[in-house]
C-alpha cells in the first residue's frame, strides 16, 4: 500500500514516518509493505503524479490549511482518503470537508495508526482500480468501466466516456494501453495503426486493444462487420476481417 504524508512541521513529519516505517515492519508477513512518501508543502502534494492510497496531513501554509487542499484533490478528481492529523487546527470542526476523510489526534497513538492503517487497506482492497491519465495542466482518474473508447491523435489520446463525456491525456497510445494494463512489447505485432488483427484483452477482459490504433470497451459494442466494429454511440472502428469472429464473441460474453 502506498501512503503520503504532508505536514509541513517538519518534526512531525519525520515522526509520522517513523511511526509508520515501524507499522510497515509489523506488516511485513502479513498485508505487506507500506511505501511512505513523504511531503512539506502544498504545491508538492498537489502536483505529484502518484495515486496514493491514504493521505496523512496537517497543513497550515499561508492561510491555506489542510482542509482547503483536501477540496482541491477532490476537485482534480482525486478520491484517496484523507486522515487528518489534529494539532493546532481540529479539523473536526471544518465545514463542508469531502467524504472520504478521517481523523487522528496528535501525538500520534501507535495503537489508533494500526486502526487506520486497518482500515485504509480495507478501502482499498474494496476499490475499483483508478488509473492516473495527464493532460499539459493537470491529471485525471478514470476506471476501466468509465472509458468506452479511446483512439490516438498526434501526442494526445482522445477518450469517450461511458456517460458521453470526453477526454484527452498527453501520451501515445501505446503508454496509454500500458497505463490501463496492456501487456506491452513494442518489439512484437500490435504496436503500429496498421497492425489491425492483433488483438490484446486487459486483465479484467473488459477492454480490447485493436493493433495500436483503439482501445475499446466490449461493453459498448454494439455490432462488429468485417471492416469496421460500431460503438453504442454509432463510433465506427477499423478492425481486421480476421478479428471480426473473436470481437463478436468477446463482445457477446461481456453482455451476458
């Protein structure tokens, strides 16, 4: 499980790193390794790439406290849980705090840590995987069952969205699949637009990834021909004349 914790008391910050270091220790044979990164001020742990399972913070930087940069995470999109560490501020007594949260009295209790720690890992063993997309000013999250489509247009990647929104994130479509879970080897057959009949199936098996020029949810296939396979929106997709039978069956199993 990957945590962060941003305070920027550097003292305890070092401490909360300890103390879970020591609870990572415990956890060694058992739900394994806790990998703890490690924050001092806003803007760090507003721009860092990484989906964190849990967030331990206590802020107070320039008028902006720890409460308001969780509405700013949750207003990128960012769902992690957050564990507020009271000191100076009871954040208990914010208003309008987003869901999702939770509190801790400092100095922290090892006993109470080993509770939370309990509990984050129960959130996250209960989560749908989000993955991490980035446009030229900002990331995003998306889940398999979100996208319904996805194609590639010079550096970006256009996605269409399973409730009819649409996206776009700075990559080529073969670290686009990667990000999603694709079995990349970009020695092998699949990794140009041309290479149309080699067909890749996410680990989930609810995505399809046709040559290097679309991925695709099976759920939204609404019929598949020879040359093209059409998306529930009416989208048309190129697809080789060898692929139709095993997109048609996909497709069908996926919507029983």
């Amino acid at each position: 499980m990957h945590l962060a914790v941003c305070d920027d008391n550097i003292a305890d910050r070092k401490q909360m790193e300890r103390l879970l270091g020591r609870e990572s220790d415990r956890r060694l044979n058992t739900t394994g390794v806790l990998y703890v990164d490690s924050f001092g001020n806003r803007s760090a742990i507003l721009s860092t790439p990484m989906i964190y399972d849990g967030l331990f913070m206590d802020m107070v930087e320039d008028g902006c406290n720890a409460a308001e940069i969780a509405r700013e995470l949750r207003n990128a999109g960012n769902t992690l849980p957050i564990v507020f560490c009271c000191s100076k501020i009871n954040y208990r007594e914010e208003t309008d705090l987003p869901d999702n949260c939770f509190f801790m009295d400092k100095p922290i209790q090892p006993a109470e840590l080993t509770e939370v720690v309990e509990t984050l890992l129960t959130i996250k063993n209960s989560q749908e995987k989000r993955m991490e997309f980035r446009t030229d000013t900002e990331a995003f999250y998306l889940t398999e069952e979100e996208i319904m489509y996805a194609y590639p247009d010079d550096r970006y990647v256009r996605i269409h969205l399973a409730n009819g929104g649409n996206r776009e994130c700075v990559a080529n479509m073969l670290n686009f699949s990667a990000t999603l879970g694709f079995d990349i080897d970009y020695s092998a057959r699949g990794t140009t637009k041309l290479d149309l009949g080699f067909i890749r199936v996410s680990e989930s098996g609810l995505l399809a990834m046709i040559g290097c020029s679309a991925v695709i949810n099976l759920k939204y296939v609404d019929k598949v021909s020879a040359f093209h396979l059409t998306m529930t929106d009416g989208h048309k997709i190129k697809i080789a004349p060898s692929s139709k039978k095993a997109l048609r069956q996909m497709a069908a199993e996926m919507k029983e």
